[in-house]
C-alpha cells in the first residue's frame, strides 16, 4: 500500500469497469482513529460451530446489514488495518466503504532471515500497533473480522510464541495464512483493476518476506453486479501462482540498502530472476495478447508511481489504478537510484521508514518487468486487506440471499 500511510482515503470496489482509473467511487474515510462508535457485538455469529452456515433470524439479517467489517494484515514490515461497511445491496456493487484505517511500518521481520526468530524490539513495536488496532476495532463497534499474520510469522521459529503473546496482550487472535492464501488475497483485492481487454494479466504484490506472483486469466462469466459470483470468477482466473520467499526486507538485509550501487542492483535483479524461472517456466505456454500488462500492489510500485508523478507528498487517490508505460517505470526507478540514501529518507513519497528498502523492491520489480516484458504496468494501492473485506462481504450477502 502507499507509503507513510495513517489514514487514507477509501474505496468502493466494484465488479464492474475493469479498465477505467479506479476502480468505483471514492468515500473520504480519514479518522484519527478516536472516533466514537458502539462496541462489537461479540455474540452476533454466522457461522455455527462445526463451520457451517446457519439460517439467520430476522435481527440476525438487520445485524448483516448494519455489519461493519475489519481485515488485518501483519506482514514482515508493515501492520495494516481497514474498516468498512458493505456499500449499498442496491448499488449492485461487491464493495465497501472504509470507515477506518490505520498502517504502520513495524519491521516485525527485522533480522529474521539471519537468527529464524522475530527479535523483542520488534515484537514490542508490533504489539504496540495492534494495541492501536485493537482500540479502532472496538471504537467502530466492528461485528466480523479476520485478522492475518503473513511470511515473518510463517518463517519464524518463534512465530506462534509471539501470537500468542500479542492475543495476550491486546485480545487480537491473529492466524498464519499460508502462501496459496495470500496469493489468492492479494488477487482478491486488486484483480479489478485489471484491463478487462486482456487475455492474460501478471500480479504481483512485493512484499516485507515473500513476493506473490499471480498468473490471471480472462474471466469466463459475463460481467453481472451479482456479488456471490465474484470469489468464483476470480477463482477460475487465477491460473497459477507462485510466492517466492524473499521481499524488501529480506533482500535488502542479503545486498545491503543503504547505498546500493550498479553492481548491487544487478546482484539483486539476478538473485530474484533464479528465483522466478520456474514460474516463468511454468506459464510459458500461455497466451499473451497486445493488451498483456502487469498488475502491482506494493509499496515498491506505488513509491515508484509517486516519484514519476512528483508528489510532494503521497496521494492515494492519484496513485491507485495509475497506468504507466515501461519508460515510464524505467525513469522513475532510474530516479530513485540516483538519490542517496539521505535524499529518499526526505521524500514524501518514501520516508525514513522505507528508504533503505525501496530499492531492493526496485530490483524485484525489475526482475518480474524482465521475465514478463510488458508495455503498460498499472499501480494498484490495495491488496490483502481489500481481498480479506470482499470475500467476508460477499459471503455474507451470499449467505443472506439463499435464506431468504
């Protein structure tokens, strides 16, 4: 997602004009985080308790439709949280609004790849956000959410000592996704903005430890505002996918991230390549037409959408579903190679908190750009959280119509 987020304006994703600027209207939702709102009804359940669904009642539907949502995402660097409500059943829409928002740059993976186990500063400065998350949670009077821990809690071997303590401390019960999942999610959340002309598409989300890779089909159904068939619609376009076990984080504490110099730069690029060349392998035989593109979500391409647009400071709303050509891509990332490690700690678009990693998620990107030559990237800030909110929605509402 976009870099130095707290707040951010939000989005209602719909099914529909895959190929326009954005992807449904946008609703302000910047909140401090303060705001009033009741607690959750913990004893409101859809699910009974062998996992299947039950009829609801007529309180149980006005529940549904009153419901307010949250998705978590704790990944190697950053802890993300959205709040939303459902968009309007009537606007034939598979979206939400965001109420809330909250994303902070906590490098629970930091050292990771060296000793295998999340480090005590790192799971203080966790823990210390999802305390925040917890409050927004509560204040919001959120009545269903899931809350996921990706490649640093998968990779370490200390990775359910800590979710354990953080329920502990915070009443957070966060699950450990596995690849397959999050690549799914990371489909789930941006797949709209793919150009509906295209007859195959490459996402990609580049991320603190891992980086999925997602091979997207031309869907089979016809467009319909039918929520219940999106999860299989996008089922049946994800042909293939991969998810390599490095990110920023890792890469950039393998080559170094400070001072990358050409050298370093092509190391990196040739270390993801080896990587790649059995997905690459893997999809060699599909179909690529003149409207082939690459679909990103990550703070690597949204950092590179916000240099070539010059912003002085970050804006969601310029940045998400920004098309921009290969040269495009070429100057902007020739651009950030040649700051210092001083001059991108300065930039709004990067912020100390990113800067020693974004040119290691330049070298990622580099790697995917040449293993899948494309003229047009599209920038998507979105990914497993607007994955996370849209399958809970659409269930839901799935559920409630085949009861009535």
């Amino acid at each position: 997602m976009g870099p130095l987020e707290s707040s951010e304006l939000a989005l209602t994703c719909t099914g529909g004009a895959p190929g326009s600027s954005a992807c449904g209207p946008y609703a302000a939702a910047a909140d401090d985080g303060n705001g009033g709102g009741k607690r959750p009804d913990r004893g409101a359940q859809w699910r009974g308790e062998s996992g299947a669904r039950i009829k609801p009642s007529e309180q149980e539907q006005k529940t549904l439709r009153d419901a307010v949502y949250a998705a978590l995402d704790l990944g190697t660097n950053n802890c993300r949280l959205l709040v939303a409500r459902p968009a309007p059943a009537d606007e034939g829409s598979a979206g939400f609004r965001v109420i809330d928002s909250f994303s902070r740059i906590v490098r629970l993976g930091e050292g990771l790849s060296r000793t295998g186990r999340l480090s005590a500063a790192a799971i203080d400065r966790t823990i210390s956000a999802l305390r925040i998350c917890r409050h927004k949670i509560e204040a919001r009077g959120v009545t269903r959410a899931r809350l996921i821990a990706t490649e640093a809690c998968r990779s370490a071997e200390n990775g359910a000592e800590f979710l354990q303590r953080a329920r502990d401390a915070t009443g957070l019960e966060l699950e450990i996704v596995d690849r397959e999942t999050e690549a799914h999610l990371a489909a789930a959340g941006s797949a709209c903005l793919a150009d509906s002309a295209a007859a195959s598409v490459v996402l990609f989300d580049i991320g603190g430890g891992s980086s999925e890779i997602v091979w997207l089909g031309r869907s089979g159904r016809k467009p319909s505002g039918a929520t219940h068939h999106l999860d299989g619609a996008l089922r049946e376009r994800v042909r293939f996918w991969v998810s390599l076990k490095l990110g920023v984080v890792t890469l950039a504490e393998k080559f170094g991230g400070l001072e990358v110099s050409d050298a370093i730069f092509e190391a990196m690029v040739e270390h993801v390549s080896e990587a790649l060349m059995e997905f690459v392998a893997k999809v060699g035989a599909e179909h690529r037409c003149r409207n082939f593109h690459l679909l990103g979500t990550s703070g690597t391409v949204t950092t590179i959408a916000g240099v070539y647009l010059g912003l002085a400071r970050y804006d969601r709303r310029r940045v998400d579903g920004l098309w921009m050509s290969s040269e495009e891509v070429n100057g902007a990332v020739a651009s950030l190679r040649k700051m210092s490690y001083a001059e991108r700690a300065m930039n709004g678009c990067i912020g100390a908190g990113r800067a020693d990693l974004v040119l290691a998620g330049c070298a990622i990107l580099e790697a995917i750009r040449r293993a899948f030559p494309a003229d047009r990237v599209r920038i998507a800030d979105r990914g497993l959280r607007e994955g996370i909110l849209m399958q809970m929605i659409n269930a839901d509402r799935a559920f409630s119509r085949a009861s009535r």
